[in-house]
C-alpha cells in the first residue's frame, strides 16, 4: 500500500487520469452544470460590511439600540444650495417633490420644509397645538421673506435639521420604512423612483440637488460592486490571457489554460450560491482571484509538459511526468495559498469568514482542474509543434537565468546585505503606518454620491450616525429634569465638537415646549426650571401630537432616550479621541447607579470593526506561517530547512508594509487582507523551488552546489513567468474605484514582485550559505546514497 502523496501515489494518479479521460470530463460538465443551478441563490448585500462578531460586546450594544428604536440608518436627505430656490415657483416644486415621495409604498415618513410645525400655546385649552409653517403653498415673495426669517431667527429646534441658516441651505429628510431598508425594496425605491424623479426635477428647473443618506450610500455602492464583477473578470482574462500568450506564443495553451480558469470561476459563483453566502465587496473579488491564482498553475503544468516533450518526444509519457514530477508541488503551492485565505475562517467575523470559505475552496477546486482538464485535452491534441515549444530557448530567458546564476554565486554578500538594508528601512516605515476606520474611504471618491457626502458634511456635519442611548433604569425616568440637565450638558460637549452635527433629542422638543408656551419667543428655548416645568408638562400632557413627537426620541416605557447626531467621515485617531471626550463627559454626568449610557451607530460599529480586524490580522497571519511551516516540515523534515523557506517570503511582507509607511497607505479592512493574500501565495514559488531542488539533490548524489543552480534553472523560468501573470493579474484591481480594492492590488503585486525576487536570489543563496548542515541532515536521513565529498563538487 502506498503512502499519500509520494511518487507512487502520484504514478496511479496520473494512470487514473490519463486512462478515464471520457469518465472525467462527464463528471466535470456534470459537477459544473451542478453548480450553476445555484447561481440563482446568489444575492448582493444590502448592508455595509459588519466587520465584527455577532457576540462582540459593540453589535450587541448596536442590536439593543435598534431593539428599543429601530433601524437608524432609514434617513435619506437631498438638498439645494442655491439662492434661486427661494422663489415661487421652484420653492413650491421643491415642496411638490417632497410630497410626491409620501406616496411610495416604501416610506415611512418625509419631512421638508412645508411638512415643519410651529408648536403653539392654546391658552383657553391648556395645551399645545401644531400649525403648520406654511399651510397650502407660496404665492408671494413676502411669504418667502416671512418662512426663511422664522426659520432662520426665530424656531432654533429646527437649526441644522432641514437647513443651514449661515448658507442658506435647505434639505428634505426622507425616512424609509425600518423593516425594507436592507431589502431589495430599498434598491427598487433608489433606483427606480428616487433617482429619476430628482433628475426631472433638477431638469426642469435648472437646480442641483445633492443626495445622501446610509440608504442610498448602501445602494450605489452595492450597484458598483455588481459592476466591477464583471470588469475585474474580463480584464483579469483579459491581461493574464496576453501574457500568457506573450510567453507562450500558443494559441493552443492560452485557450486550455482559459477554459480551466472559466471553469474555475463558474465553480466560485456556484459555491457561493451553495452556501448562501452573500456578494460583498470581499467575495466579489474571488472570481477574478482565482483567474490570476489558476493561470500560474496552467504555466506551470504546460511548461513542464513542453519541457518533457521536448526532452524525449514522447507525449504520454510527458504527461505522465507533468502529474508525477510536479503534481505534489503544485499540490502543495495550492493548499499553501488556500491555506492563506483559510485562515480568515478562524477570525470571528461573518465578513471574513465568509471570504475564507470561498476563496479556500475555490482555490482547491482550480487546482483540481488545472490536474485534470490540461492532460486530458492534451492527450486528444496533436504532437506540440516546434513554434510551441520555441519559447524555452529564448535567449532572454536564458539571459536572466544566467543573470540570476551569476547572482547567486558571485553577489552573494551583495545580496544579503541589501536584505538586511531593505530589513531595517522598512522596519522604520513600519511604525509610520496609520489604522483608519473611516466607512466611506474606501468608496470611489469620484462618484456623485461621494461628492454629495462631501456637500453633506460640510453643511451639516456629516450624515454617519452616531447614537448615545440612556437608560434611565425606570419608567418614565427620561421626562425627569434631572435627566433632562444631564442629557443638556452632554449635548453642549457634542455642539463644540466640530465633527459632530447639532444632536437631536427630546431636550430640543422640551425646550421648544417652553419657547412654546412663552409665545414663540426664542429667548426662552431652554430648559424649563423645576417651577415652569409642571406648567409646561400639564400642557404637553394635553398634546395629543407630542405622543408622535416623542416616539423618535423616547420609548414607549419612558426609560430609554436616544441623542442622535451625525459624524462627518474621519479617521479611527479622531474617532478615538472623540469617543473618549464623549465617554469622560458621560462617566462626569451620569452616576452609573443611575443611569446604563452607551454610544453605538454605525460609525462607531464600523471603526470597532476596523481594530478588530488589525487585533486579527496577527493570529491569521501567524496561524498562515505555522500551516506553512507544517507544509515544509512534511516535505523536508528539517527546521533549518523551514528557516530557509520562511525569511524569503517573510521579507517581502515587512518591505511591504514599510512602503504603507512611508505612502501613507494605512491598515484598513481591505489593506489587511494583503498580507495574507500576499503571503499564501508567495509561497508557491518556494515550494516549487525547494520540489525541484530536493529533485535535482536525489539525482546528484546530494550534491548541493550542482542541485541549488539545477533547480534554479529548470524552475527560474516558470517562477519568472507566473511571478509577472501574478503581478499584472492583481494589477487588474487597480482600476476599480474603490480605494480599497485599488489598494489591496497594487500592494500585493508589489508583494508578489519582491516575493520573486527573494525566491530567485536570497532562497538559494541560503541554501548555499548552509549547504554543509543541510547536507549533513541528508546524510542523516538518506544513509543508503553515498555522498561525494564537497571539495569533488563541481562550481
């Protein structure tokens, strides 16, 4: 009985393949007709990425606020910010509009400036009353004049809510209802209804509206990941395809190696649709993953295959040799990379999870096709003719292996000591780099609704949620002054914050409660004394109106209220700084016997989720280079052996990291995945390398010297040509409009660059560097082969 994996399992593997080719092949269509049935369960995300566990104190936090009040990201806001507005005409269309949108199934409530009331004092009932500011529609300018100086002067609760008194800016608050805004019903409002109807209106009167709001965010950038599916296949088989053929110069290959990859990616959408997974940002980026991840596994198959043919001649015998000689090392190369992308599974968050899932399986699955579809469709095609195998003897090739050669026996100091220079400058990059947790960084900067963010927050301070909830830990315990002074002197901490919006809370209906009932002056919109209070409460208390006016700020138990302000999009520093001011001022405020406060939003939610994943980027990391280690342990049976393997692709992750540095690129969600990514395939090439050179040992008598240029030369080239598909395949990333993916590109083809490099010269200058102590664990390990003596090494 043969042992997995040894070269006896790999001669009945390949006999297997070669003589059930017809069985095979069926049982691929059929596996690939399987999995696109499930293309249909497929569906895209309607939220922004949750980056942390389900269990982590910070989501629940955010799971009982929404509990106690809903979804808080239902807000869409458009406005204008021109003068002309205030005219008749348009001022009454821009109403019309507003009004138009209560009509949709899908929202809950608009409020513009014709839906604002003036709370007034009905003296004879002992009540409040609501009268609206403007009660049918404008038909003079002294009306304009009259609405803008209440609104502006007069009514402060209103301040920074649906205009900017400095800039005369006014929007309209749209509120979809809670229980549509993470379904495809939200999508269906933005697109079909919302979109077009402010077009129209902008059109017909020559205005520019700005729109914004978690809503409408999530729904363009869902749109735009849909989009660059598509784009990042077809350009990732579009560039791997000429660089194949570029180096190939067949027509033949470059076709084989597309249908494996075609394949792959059918394989991909259907695993996704198998497990119900949804499409986000990260998963829309597997299939073109596993089109650059695949192609090299193509190069390296048909590279030995021609190399095989061209040694012998005989063309099932090279394809037996393609499945023996190299089907354990690409085996491994695979599992290291799935291995890479695995590790993410082990962190906590569903996101990641999810994305390890997919990419793991999907990469075990291209290796799976890669070992059976190349040497069947091989074994039906003709002899290789001479213009196909013309690309193993160009003289630029063998140009740059006789360039690495010479590298690695004459420049070996040379070498490590720029090894050691590029070590300790990117050490020093290293501690430059910035954590940043900002939810619309990585969103295309370019687009509309980013320019629109833009507007918002410079208007009205942002338009990211941030919530502070109160728990009064008793019934009707909000309406209590106390509550009320402490809930105030929170609030003026917000005002002077300036990235925070103007905070909204019952305080503000309070104090227009007590303008109120002095007649609408200003001066008095402030909280009530403990003497004004019981007036003012009797009077509220007669209000049927202030039960709809308080829902959105209290409960319906009285115990919780809610302070919601709005974030303009900053980093985790700033964020961090403000998060603790807010947190000293509550400690300050509210006696923890008392009173249970808690901040939450999305804003928060996101930049916890950005630390989580730097805390994890660590384990998974470190957990990547232990399996790795495992791998090399299991081929070579040698610590020094896995020493050796390790600092070449460790190497490139610090230069790496240290140009993020000094770029200024900081560690964000996307930014985080390089390493991994970067670092399960960098490997490949060492694996591949090290195959071979424990090859070329056991065929030199252990010879070292004569072994290391062997396997330089026989693998150089492969390593050279998938290093460059690597390269230009994670480059097709660059040209998204997401910060992030543009990001995540270009740092792993910087990566992969470096990574070749170190495997071509600084891996086999170690091996020679400790060529005596490995040989000698050879000897240890292998008693039966004799070993020639160094001295008779030939240089």
């Amino acid at each position: 009985m043969f042992k997995l994996f040894t070269n006896d399992f790999w001669d009945v593997t390949a006999r297997l393949i070669l003589r059930n080719k017809i069985i095979i092949i069926v049982g691929i269509v059929l596996v690939t007709l399987f999995f696109s049935r499930q293309w249909d369960n497929m569906r895209f995300t309607y939220t922004e990425a949750n980056l942390l566990p389900d269990d982590h104190a910070v989501n629940i936090t955010y799971n009982n606020f929404l509990k106690k009040f809903g979804e808080e990201g239902n807000l869409i806001v458009f406005g204008v910010k021109d003068s002309s507005l205030f005219t008749v005409e348009k001022i009454n269309a821009w109403n019309k509009l507003s009004q138009d949108f209560k009509k949709d199934k899908a929202v809950e409530t608009v409020i513009s400036i014709k839906d604002l009331q003036k709370l007034i004092k009905d003296t004879e009932n002992e009540k409040f009353k609501l009268e609206p500011f403007i009660k049918d529609s404008i038909s003079s300018l002294s009306q304009i004049e009259k609405l803008q100086n209440e609104l502006f002067k007069q009514y402060p609760f209103y301040d920074n809510f649906l205009f900017n008194k400095e800039t005369k800016t006014i929007r309209t608050a749209i509120y979809l209802k809670k229980d549509i805004v993470n379904t495809s019903a939200r999508k269906d409002f933005v697109i079909n209804t919302l979109i077009p109807s402010i077009e129209a209106f902008e059109t017909k009167n020559n205005l520019d509206v700005r729109v914004s709001g978690m809503p409408y965010i999530r729904t363009l950038n869902s749109q735009n990941i849909v989009d660059e599916i598509r784009l990042f296949i077809l350009a990732a088989l579009l560039v791997t395809s000429i660089i194949f053929f570029f180096f190939f110069r067949s027509f033949r290959a470059t076709f084989i190696s597309l249908i494996v990859v075609c394949i792959g990616v059918m394989w991909t959408l259907g695993i996704i649709g198998l497990l119900n997974y949804e499409i986000t940002v990260l998963t829309a980026l597997i299939p073109p993953l596993i089109i650059v991840i695949g192609i090299p596994n193509c190069i390296f198959l048909i590279n030995k295959y021609q190399h095989e043919v061209k040694l012998h001649g005989n063309k099932v015998k090279s394809l037996q040799r393609v499945i023996t000689k190299i089907g354990n090392a690409t085996l491994m190369t695979n599992v290291t990379t799935a291995s890479g992308f695995a590790t993410f599974i082990l962190t906590e968050s569903k996101l990641l999870k999810e994305f390890g899932v997919v990419a793991s399986l999907s990469i075990l699955a291209i290796f799976i096709l890669c070992l059976l579809i190349i040497p069947i469709i091989y074994t039906f095609l003709p002899y290789p003719k001479d213009r196909h195998l013309e690309h193993l003897n160009k003289r630029w090739i063998g140009g740059f292996v006789d360039w690495m050669e010479h590298m690695v026996k004459q420049k070996r100091i040379a070498i490590y000591a720029t090894s050691v220079v590029l070590l300790i400058v990117s050490i020093i990059g290293i501690y430059q780099i910035k954590i940043s947790g900002s939810l619309i960084e990585d969103m295309p900067q370019e687009s509309g609704f980013v320019n629109d963010i833009r507007f918002f927050e410079d208007e009205f301070n942002g338009i990211m949620p941030l919530e502070i909830m109160v728990d009064t830990k008793r019934k009707k315990g909000v309406m209590k002054l106390s509550t009320l002074k402490r809930m105030e002197e929170l609030e003026d901490l917000i005002v002077e914050t300036p990235e925070l919006s103007k905070p909204v809370s019952v305080v503000g209906l309070v104090k227009y409660s007590k303008q109120a009932y002095y007649n609408g002056n200003p001066k008095f919109y402030q909280l009530p004394t403990s003497q004004e209070n019981s007036f003012i409460l009797s009077y509220a208390k007669n209000s049927s109106s202030n039960i709809d006016l308080l829902k959105n700020f209290v409960d319906s138990t009285g115990q919780y209220a809610r302070i919601t302000t709005f974030m303009k999009d900053i980093g985790t520093d700033k964020m961090e700084r403000i998060e603790e001011n807010i947190q000293t001022k509550i400690d300050k405020v509210f006696p923890e016997d008392r009173y249970d406060v808690t901040m939450t939003g999305k804003a928060l939610v996101f930049q916890k989720g950005t630390k989580y994943l730097v805390k994890n980027l660590a384990i998974s990391l470190s957990l990547a280079i232990f399996l790795i280690a495992l791998f090399m342990a299991y081929l070579f049976r040698s610590g020094r052996m896995i020493i050796v393997s390790l600092i070449p692709n460790l190497l490139p992750l610090l230069v790496t990291a240290g140009l993020m540095g000094y770029l200024g690129v900081p560690i964000k969600p996307s930014t985080i995945l390089v390493f991994s990514i970067a670092f399960g395939i960098s490997v490949d090439d060492t694996i591949h390398f090290l195959a071979k050179y424990r090859q070329e040992l056991q065929a030199n008598h252990w010879k070292i010297k004569t072994s290391v240029y062997g396997a330089l030369r026989e693998t150089g080239v492969s390593m050279f040509y998938t290093s460059i598909v690597l390269f230009f395949g994670f480059s097709v990333f660059t040209i998204s409009s997401f910060g992030g993916t543009v990001a995540l590109g270009a740092l792993v083809s910087a990566t992969l660059l470096f990574a070749m490099l170190s495997n071509l010269l600084l891996l086999p200058s170690l091996l020679l560097s400790l060529e005596r102590s490995i040989a000698n664990k050879q000897v240890l390990r292998e008693p039966s082969i004799n070993i020639i003596p160094e001295e008779d090494e030939e240089e």
